[in-house]
C-alpha cells in the first residue's frame, strides 16, 4: 500500500496551475491573481466627510456648546458628487453630506446632531478639532502603491478594492474545466423502478457538485458502459487531438479496481501514463492518477463514499493547485470524541464520517454521521467532517482526534 502523503505528492508532482486569462471583475470571484494590482490614484482621491453635517473652521466653534451655541451663516451646501462653489471665509458654515469633498478653508466638519439649523444660520453646539470627520486623500491607499500581486485569491473586498482602483478586468489562473463521468452497467436505469442488479447513479451528481464548490467548472460527461469502446470514445471527446469539449482533467468514477469488469482500468492502461495505487486509507484504498495526453485524471473508486473521500484527497488539492491556489487543503482542527471511535488496526489512515460542532469556547466535537460503510453515502450527507484516526486501534470516548472540516 502508498502512504497517503506519498500518493498526494506523486500526483502534486504533475499538476501546476493553468496559464493567466484576462477576465472581467464580475468572473473572478475565488480565482487567484496572476499581476500586480496598483493604485494610480490615491483611495480616496479627494479629503472628504465622514459625517453629514457642516464644514466649518475648527477655530470658529472655540467654546461652543448647547448652552452657548456659535451661530454662523450657511453659505452654500455641498452634495457628494459635487464641490462647493467657492471656499469657506471665516465665521461661515457649508451644509456637507457624507462623501462629498471638504470645500477650500474649512478645516473640520461638524455633524449634524451636534448643530440647529435656524433660518440661513446654523447653531453649532460644540467645539470641534481640525480634522474633525475629514478623511484625507489617500488615507486607504497611496497613489502608485502595489496593493495585489500574484497568488491573492480574489474575495469580495478585493473585488470591490480592485474596482475602487480602476480595474474592469483582472489576469487570473483560469477556472479548471472538469470533465466528470460515471461508468458502470449496473447504472444504466431507466425511468422506471430499478430491474435486478442496478443502482441509480449517485457519484457523478456529487463528484460534479464538488468541482463547481471548489470553483471550477465541471463538465458532465454522462454515464458510460462497462465498455471498452464507449469508455475510450468518451475520454478521446474530452482530451487529446481529437477533442469536442477539451477539458483541463478529468475524473471518473469506479471501473478502476480489480474486477474483472474493469474497463476504465484497461483503457487508462492503454492510453494514459498511469500510477495505479492502493492508498492506506480506507475508504478510498483503490485510486487512478495519471496523464492522459497530457490532461490529469483522477480514476476514483466506485463506491459512493470512497469517491467523495478520495476527491477530497486527491482530486481537489489538485484543482485548487490548477487554480493558482498556494493553500490547498481544508481546514483541519482538533475535536474531542463525543463517544468510542473505534477501528481495527489494518494498517491505514481512517476518515470516518462525522458531525463536529463547536461549543462555545472553541472546542469542537465530533459524533458518528451514521453507518461507516464506504456504501453508505447518508452518513456522508449528514456528516460536515472527516475524523481522522491514524493506524491503531481508534479512541475512547473523550479523546483527541484530527477533523478535516468538510464545509468551509
Ligand atoms: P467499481 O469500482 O466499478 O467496482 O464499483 C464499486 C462499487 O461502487 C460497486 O458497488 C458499484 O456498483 C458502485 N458504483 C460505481 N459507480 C457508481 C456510481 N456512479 N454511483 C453509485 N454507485 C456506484
Ligand atoms: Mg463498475
């Protein structure tokens, strides 16, 4: 059996982040910054207010208060957007709104609850320091300052930052395209109740669901037969000279262990440059990693459990590499077992299916998700973390155990 760390980095050795493309702001959510992003103009651009209020000079509200209010003229009133239509004299006020620029001679603003407004006068009751609610040019950022640059996921607020700045388009590490399909004879159902021997096809719903949550595009490749011809056809559409709809990898399920109805097993052996492993996990031991002219794929066993486990693993850390993406694994942290995690010693890594919740303090723990069958795919859809219990034989109740949390 591979070592898990050891069959994570064969496949991190062939997999690098895909070439920069320019797309527009609305596109790149998530994706990772390939360029310098730079001011070319200070954030903000002008000093402006902070507050609606008025504009004075801080020297004209000395000794201002509710019981001796200043009473100056209001001379003009300045909107956001706008500037004021001449500067501010001494014994004067300027009726300003938030945003708007501070007009010439005032040098402070004061706001709005701390005034009366009285005719074309306004009261000020209270005395108020230079600067008061000014925000100054360039007090978010300096003209020219290097604000991104390669290797930034882009967030919301580095969206909105990057617009603030100019930017309509940025250069990024393209989404992945992910070619996902199924095989298998027992799959092929029709509408009607299951005849003897099948079962409905769950992976590739959840195998795609999986690409687009880590961001990439998947591209559905449909259902195939354990058919050597029809296997080969889908994965010539996908990848190589020939392609229709090329794809960046691929991923399928089942087809890859050793039965004697293996029939992606024997394509992949034929066509692709092929590592064929069995990993020391459970679930999830059989996995498929290669290059197929040229395109990653990642053969994931059949089992429905065992194909979300090993994607986890395998498949995305190396989408989220293709992406740009320097942190490639989800979060990890430590829970406490809310009752006996036990497991035989076999000589593999477990990942048991569990929920994890976390008390107020901090601490998380961790119970069953249910039946640990690498069947049983409801434990899989209740659980939002994977249990980690090394080689051994589990731990009692109370114990400390390493959970990859599956839903952040
Ligand atoms: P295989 O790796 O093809 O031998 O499949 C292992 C197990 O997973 C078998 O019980 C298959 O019926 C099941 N299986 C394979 N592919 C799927 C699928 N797409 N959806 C649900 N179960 C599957
Ligand atoms: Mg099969």
């Amino acid at each position: 059996m591979t070592p898990l760390d050891e069959a994570q980095a064969r496949i991190a050795r062939d997999i690098s982040p895909l070439a920069p493309i320019e797309v527009p702001l609305s596109e790149a959510r998530g994706l990772v910054l390939a360029q310098d992003v730079t001011s070319s103009e200070a954030i903000p651009p002008f000093a402006n207010t902070a507050m609606d209020g008025f504009a004075v000079r801080a020297a004209d509200t000395a000794g201002a208060s509710s019981s001796n209010p200043v009473t100056v003229p209001v001379v003009a009133t300045v909107a956001a957007g706008a500037v004021a239509p001449r500067a501010l004299e001494a014994g004067e006020a300027m009726r300003i709104m938030t945003g708007a620029p501070i007009p010439d001679g005032a040098d402070a603003v004061i706001m709005v609850e701390l005034t009366e407004a009285v005719d074309d006068n306004v009261k000020l009751l209270a005395e108020v320091e230079v600067g008061n609610h000014i925000r100054p040019a360039g007090d978010d950022l300096d003209a020219g300052t290097v604000i991104f640059g390669p290797g930034e996921v882009l967030s919301p607020a580095h969206l909105g930052v990057c617009a603030s700045v100019g930017y309509e388009t940025v250069l990024v590490h393209a989404r992945p395209r992910v070619g996902v399909f199924s095989t298998g004879d027992e799959l092929m159902v029709g509408p009607a109740p299951l005849g003897p021997g099948q079962i409905r096809d769950s992976n590739r719903p959840s195998i795609v669901a999986l690409v687009e949550e880590a961001g990439c595009v998947a591209v559905n490749l449909g259902l195939l037969r354990d058919d050597e011809a029809e296997i080969e056809a889908a994965l010539r559409s996908a990848v190589g000279p020939d392609a229709t709809n090329p794809v960046d990898a691929l991923i399928t399920s089942g087809g890859v262990s050793m039965g004697d109805f293996d029939f992606v097993k024997r394509v992949l052996s034929r066509l692709g440059d092929m590592n064929w492993m069995q990993v020391a996990i459970k679930p999830a031991k059989p996995l498929a990693f290669g290059m197929l002219m040229g395109t990653p794929i990642f053969g994931l066993p059949g089992n429905p459990v065992s194909s979300m486990v090993s994607f986890e693993l395998f498949a995305r850390p190396s989408l989220l590499t293709m992406m740009g993406r320097s942190s490639t694994s989800r979060p990890v942290a430590f829970a406490l077992a809310d009752e006996p995690m036990r497991r035989p010693a076999d000589g593999k890594t477990h990942f048991a299916r569990v929920i994890a919740s976390p008390e107020p303090d901090g601490t998380w723990r961790i119970r069953s998700a249910g039946g640990q069958g690498s069947h049983q795919l409801t434990a899989m859809a209740r659980a939002n973390a994977l249990a980690v219990l090394p080689d051994g034989t589990g731990v009692d109740a109370g114990g400390r155990v390493q959970i990859m949390l599956l839903d952040q």
